[in-house]
C-alpha cells in the first residue's frame, strides 16, 4: 500500500512540474475580517488581496471574543496571546461584518460568504443572539463560525467554564443551524498540550452523531499551532479522520494553515502520501483556509501555499478542494443543487 501511495505521490508530483503546471481558483473558507481588537484593514485591502492572489470567494466572519488591553499593561498586545490580560465574548463582532458586507459592490456579493460568530458556546441565549442577527440582516448570513470552543491558551484568557462543542447551548445551535440550513465552523481541539492521545475528540464527534442533518466544518481538524510547539505530528490523527470521515458524512475539514504543516506537506515542502489518498477517498469533505485575521498581505502566500499538496491530487479533486467544496456547504449552492 505505501509503495502505492508513493507511486500515487510520485505522479501528481509529475503533473505538477512546470510542462504540467495548473493555475488555480481558490475559495478561502476560513478567513476573518477583524482580528482580536476587532480591527481591519478594510474592504478596500481585502477585495485587492483576492483579486492578487487568484481567490474567487471568500467566508466572511469576524472574531467572537475581544483582547482587553489591561490596566496593568504599559503597551497594548499585538496579539490575544501577547499578555495575560482576558478576552471576552463580543457579540459586536457580528454587526461589523454585516456592515462590512454592505459596503461590497452589488456585482461582487457573489464572492463573499458572511458567517456569525459572535456567540458564548456555554451560554444557552447563543442561539437567540443568532436568531435576531439572522432576522435584523435577512439573507446575509451564510453560515456560523468560527465557533470557538477549545482554543489553545485563548480558552484559559476566556472568564467561565471552557467552552465545549458539545455543550447544552451548542446544542440549541445546531438545532437553529439545521432549521436554517447553515453550515458551522467549529474550533474544537483533539487534545491538550501533553496528552498524545484524543483527548477531547467526544466534544466534536458527539455532535456529529447527534445532529446528523448539520454540515459541521472542523477547523484544522482539531490541531493547533500551541499543539505543535509542545508535541510533533499527531499520529493518531490521520486514522482518527479517517474513521470520523466514514462514520460521519455530515464532517468536514477546513485545511487552513496548523494542518498544511506537518501533515499534508512535510519539512520539505512535499505531499504526504497518506494524506493525499485520503483527500483522494473523501474528496468533497476537504476545504482551504488562510485562517488571517483582519490583515490580508498574507492571503495569496498561504493559499498558493497549498500547492504542492493540490498537485499531488488528481485534477477534478484537486479543483474541488480548491474551489468547489466551500462552495458546495453553502445553503445557496444547496438549493441549486451541488453536491
């Protein structure tokens, strides 16, 4: 089997040389307009960014929580990591993606995808809050997320109990999420720092089981850069998707940037053999992300980032993961019928 997969490995690699080069169209699914102050660099840089670096369509989402700048710190953070000042639930972040989404040119409404985001997954009025956003901006809204749920340092900085993609509120949003149709971007992690095993892999695949009819999206398929810098590759992770993808075909996996490296590409900037066979036996569940957050200079180096992965896929796969799959979870695409 591995000299198989290596052989699989060893043509697109071959294809993608440049007698056989392919020119990509991407769909950036995981893309947040504001940071962690919930600031941007606007429309204006943004729409510039997409056009530059070949995406075709974009979600749209702002950021659920908000760094405070604490009284005992002499300088503001750069970053919700930058200080060990809070961060708290922001459900404002909302209203500025839909003000933001007003300001898109009619002819180029098509390429943006606004999702909400601004909600506490513990609190069980989330779904409300959702509910009024959905009802004061009708047919903007295209999906929710990114969800935070477990997040690396970010779930510690949050007041209250850690938020959990399988709590009572999350629940009640799956259950809106289906009445509306609404795909959810969910970050759950798989573990913890220190632990080499699924630690909390039960708090997303509960979810999956218990409301079948939902498009869950799992961001970075669980991983994390804080993750990474305490423990190497995931070895379980692979066949744990695996399994997952078979058992649950409501799952799918944004591959923004903690999954490109280590695993779809290795130290050397080649495919991984394994991970290309499975996008290749899954090959409507995988989507991309650049995963930038409200600065968007970056958006093409990640997204052509992906490259060398999507060459080593076949071709009609490879245009799906880049393009069609983010499109296909979308509630418009649904009623038009893809798949």
């Amino acid at each position: 089997m591995r000299s198989f997969l290596a052989g699989a490995c060893c043509a697109g690699l071959l294809f993608s040389s440049p007698l056989f080069a392919r020119d990509y169209r991407y769909s950036d699914a995981h893309l947040h307009y504001v940071d962690f102050f919930q600031e941007s660099e606007g429309f204006n840089n943004l729409l510039a960014a997409m056009d530059a670096a070949n995406v075709e369509h974009v979600m749209l989402s702002g950021i659920p929580v908000a760094k405070q700048w604490s009284e005992n710190e002499p300088k503001r953070p750069r970053y919700y990591a930058g200080d060990d000042g809070s961060a708290y639930w922001f459900s404002a972040t909302d209203v500025l993606i839909a003000k933001a989404f007003e300001q898109v040119p009619a002819e180029q409404r098509h390429r943006f995808h606004p999702f909400l985001s601004g909600f506490n997954p513990n609190d069980k009025n989330a779904d409300a809050h959702i509910r009024r956003m959905l009802e004061l901006y009708p047919g903007v809204w295209q999906g929710l997320g990114e969800v935070f749920t477990r997040h690396d340092t970010l779930t510690a900085l949050i007041h209250g109990e850690a938020p959990r993609a399988n709590s009572e509120a999350m629940n009640r949003v799956y259950d809106l999420a289906e009445e509306y149709d609404l795909p959810v971007m969910v970050h759950s992690n798989i573990t913890s720092w220190r632990e080499r095993n699924p630690l909390y892999l039960q708090e997303i695949e509960e979810p999956l089981r218990n409301h079948p009819g939902v498009r869950i999206i799992w961001a970075h398929a669980g991983t994390s850069m804080e993750i990474h810098r305490h423990q190497d590759r995931l070895e379980f992770l692979l066949p744990t998707l695996r399994r997952m993808l078979t058992a649950y075909p409501n799952l799918y996996i944004d591959m923004s940037w903690t999954l490109r490296e280590p695993y779809l590409l290795n130290a050397e900037g080649e495919p991984d053999p394994e991970w290309v066979q499975l996008v290749e036996d899954f090959p409507r569940r995988f989507m991309l992300g650049s995963d930038v957050v409200g600065r968007f200079d970056n958006l093409g180096k990640y997204m052509s980032g992906f490259d060398p992965f999507l060459d080593a896929l076949s071709e009609e796969v490879a245009q799906a993961v880049a393009l069609d799959n983010f499109l296909a979870v979308l509630p418009a695409a649904r009623e038009q019928g893809a798949e």
